[in-house]
C-alpha cells in the first residue's frame, strides 16, 4: 500500500468517526445541529399510516408544545425567569428539548408562540420518535436521545417494507430507556424533578421486564399502514394515555374502608382505617410533573339526619409531614420575580379543604419555599406518593358528637385527582379543565350510633 493509499484511507476513516460521533450528540449539546428541513411533517405520515397519526392526533404527544398550561408555563414563567436568572438560563432552549424536540434541534429558540402556526407546534412528532436511534449515557434523562434525521425509520418489527422510506428495527425503542429520554428530567440544581422510568426501574415492573410501551402503547389486532398486505396480531396503538387521560386516571388506585367498631355512642371514638393500593401504575402517583399534580384523599362522615362532618387524616409524625396534609398557606412566591412583581405574596398552596391527606412529592425553591416551577426546584420534601404495588394506609380517628343523629353513620371516601393546583391556574388564567377535579376511586363503609 503506498503512500497516497494510506492517507486517502486515513481520510475516509476520519469523515467516516466524525460522521458517527455527530450522530451521537444528545442533551444540550444538540441544539441546533438538524434542521426542520431534515424531518418530515406528521401530516406527511398520516398518507400511510392514518389509524396511528389520528391515533396521535388525541395525545398529549401531538399536544406537548401546544397545550394551554405548557404554553403558559413557558411563556409566563420560564422564559421571563431564564431572562434574569442566570442558573435557569438554559430551560429558554432545554423545555423544547421535549416539548418540541425538531424547534430544539433547528435552534428555534424561543419558537414562535402557538397561534403563529410555526412547525413547533408538531410538538412529538412521528419522524423524530422514528429516527431516535440512541442515547447519550446512562441514565436516559434530559433529553439525551440522539437523532438521525433521513430515510431511514426505525421501529419496534422486522421486515417491514414501504415504498416512502426504508425501515430497520431498533431494540432501543422497545426499552423504558427510550421513554425516559423525557420523562426523566434534572433541573438545574441537580435535583430529579421528572423521574417516571427512574421509579418504574425500580419498582417491580421493570424486574418482570414490563416497559412503559405495555401500558401506554398497548398492542391491538390490525394494519401498521393502509398499504400493508397483511394485518399483525400486535400493533403498537399510538394512545400514549397517561396523566391528561381521565379513563386512564380513574381506577388506578384501588381502595377499600372499614371501622374499628361497628357500634358507637356519642363521645365515643371511631377509628376509620382507608387502604389505598397502586395495582396498575408502574411507577409512583402521582408521576412526571408532580410539583403540580395534586392526589388526595377526602372523608365525610354523614348521620341519619343528613348531617355532613368532614374528617380530618391522623398524623403519623414523620418529617415533612405537614406538606403531605392540605393547607391553604401561602406558597409560590418565587412566581412574583418570574413576573416582575418582587413583593408577590403567593398563593394558596393546595386551594383544597384543609386536613385531607395529599399524595405529594414536595418541591422547594431555593429559599425553601414551596414552587410549582420545576426548574426552580433546588431541594424536595418527603416523598409520599403512592410507589407500584405499594398500600398506604390512613386512619381517621373521630370522635362521635354529641348532636349526631341516632342511627347509621354513613362514611364516604373520595380519592380526587386535578392535573393543576386551582390557585395557580386562576392567577394564570389557565382553562378551567386543567383543573376538572378526577374521582380515582371512593369507598363506603358506616357504623350505627345508639343512645
């Protein structure tokens, strides 16, 4: 081999590493290395693939960038603090890392806001979920997927064909891994305020190899396009329901109630015991953003006459405990700087009926207040969310008044959900069905007053 052979093959093996290291930029350091040139519309997909692209089309997926609270949370709050804070300067580009990952990856920063009509708003679209084919360490989180735009598209079944683009199957996007590339989020001070695939690698579904893809893509009889000659037993529905999806959220918890006596005189004290269990979620309840995600628990206690007596959860005395019991003190603070207003007081931190046990993971600015700003989120309280196959069990110790009406004491238990603190959403003016309250789960039991 001589001479010119050698450095001709040196130059083809250096243009052939550089091509592979850029295709292996994930996180920060991908902004703007693609263009929106490089991938294609969803609507481009939908001449094939129209069951799935509809399919999309319902999902918070098609929605990320779009969606009200999204749109006000980043253009309210994020980008005015990003501004001014230089420690949360990054979350002006970081946010569209997953909420409008092709506007990231063209250094679209800011996009244009929603009504303007720009290509951010195909929030997760189909060509950049299909041509992820990697991450960038381990674990997956902050947007770490590497994209690689072109004519290939990756999915989860050999040997398909199309007559648009070619097609390879990739093991990765059939991991929890894949997943976690978003839902799975450090804020700028270290702290893991999204931890979704975190917490089902370590509960028991990921042990039984059950990725997130069972549940949220559950697989269904049919065609994978218009075009295909023949239908499979096992395509993967694009529903991607979760969080915004009240069929979903509904029965999550399973729960049952019962009294420590069936009998009772007034004066006397009942001991009400609920028990709650997570039988279907692979990671903790609430999950993702649930800084703002409120999970609570409501009893009332209701006598012969129609009487209603709200009934406040025993304490059980563990540290942090009074975020995890619904207070209407003042919180939110650090919101007033973000909106130019220093001497802002706050808001009502729960805007719920005082004394209920709320299912919470606490997030604290860095002055230790309560924040409903993830990037904001310096330190965190307790967490008492509810982990897989975990049973939390509340007592509620009342005892019987003595204008109660002889007769059956009826107990009512009502597991509520809301996707936003009411407080926040007023201030914000965010719609009201960010804050449609969920009922997850109830429970009756009684017992009978004598005389």
């Amino acid at each position: 081999m001589n001479r010119f052979t050698i450095i001709f093959v040196l130059a083809c093996f250096v243009v052939a590493a550089t091509a592979v290291i850029a295709q292996q930029i994930g996180g920060d350091d991908a902004l703007g290395t693609r263009s929106y040139d490089d991938y294609e519309r969803p609507i481009t997909c939908r001449q094939c693939h129209v069951d799935i692209y509809e399919q999309w089309t319902q999902s918070m997926m098609s929605q990320a960038y779009v969606h009200h609270w999204d749109e006000i949370e980043y253009f309210e709050l994020a980008i005015p603090h990003a501004e001014i804070d230089e420690k949360v300067a990054d979350v002006r580009a970081g946010c569209n890392g997953c909420h409008a990952p092709v506007s990231f990856l063209a250094g679209d920063v800011p996009p244009p806001r929603p009504e303007e009509g720009s290509r951010a708003n195909e929030a997760v679209s189909c060509d950049f979920c299909h041509t992820v084919i990697a991450r960038t360490g381990d674990p997956s989180f902050n947007y770490n997927y590497v994209s690689s735009p072109g004519r290939v598209k990756y999915g989860n079944r050999e040997g398909v064909e199309s007559p648009h683009h070619e097609t390879k199957y990739l093991e990765f996007m059939r991991t929890a891994q894949f997943c976690g590339t978003c839902h799975n989020e450090k804020s700028p001070y270290d702290i893991w305020v999204k931890s979704t695939q975190l917490e089902w690698a370590e509960g028991p579904y990921a042990e039984e190899q059950v990725p997130c893809q069972v549940c949220h893509m559950p697989r269904a009889p049919g065609k994978n396009a218009n075009i295909a000659e023949k239908p499979h037993s096992d395509i993967a529905q694009h529903l991607f329901h979760g969080a915004h999806d009240p069929g979903k959220v509904r029965g999550s918890i399973e729960m049952r109630m019962h009294p420590n006596d069936r009998e009772a005189e007034p004066g006397m004290q009942i001991v009400i015991t609920a028990q709650l269990f997570n039988g279907k979620c692979g990671h903790k309840v609430p999950s993702g953003s649930s800084e703002e995600r409120q999970l609570w628990l409501h009893l009332v206690a209701v006598d012969a006459d129609g009487r209603e007596y709200h009934l406040p959860v025993d304490q059980k005395g563990f540290e942090g405990e009074e975020h995890t019991i619904t207070s209407n003190e003042l919180a939110y603070q650090d919101m007033g700087p973000m909106m130019g207003d220093a001497g802002f007081a706050g808001l009502p931190r729960d805007a719920l009926p005082e004394g209920d046990r709320i299912f919470c993971l606490p997030y604290f600015d860095p002055q230790g207040r309560r924040t409903i700003a993830q990037w904001n989120t310096a330190s965190q309280g307790v967490d008492y969310r509810i982990g897989p196959r975990e049973t939390k069990i509340e007592t509620y110790t009342w005892t019987v008044p003595d204008e109660v009406a002889i007769g059956i004491v009826t107990v009512r238990a009502e597991l509520y959900y809301r996707r936003l603190v009411k407080s926040v959403a007023d201030f914000l003016k965010v719609p009201e069905d960010e804050t449609e309250i969920i009922v997850v789960n109830d429970a009756v039991t009684w017992f009978e007053v004598f005389d």
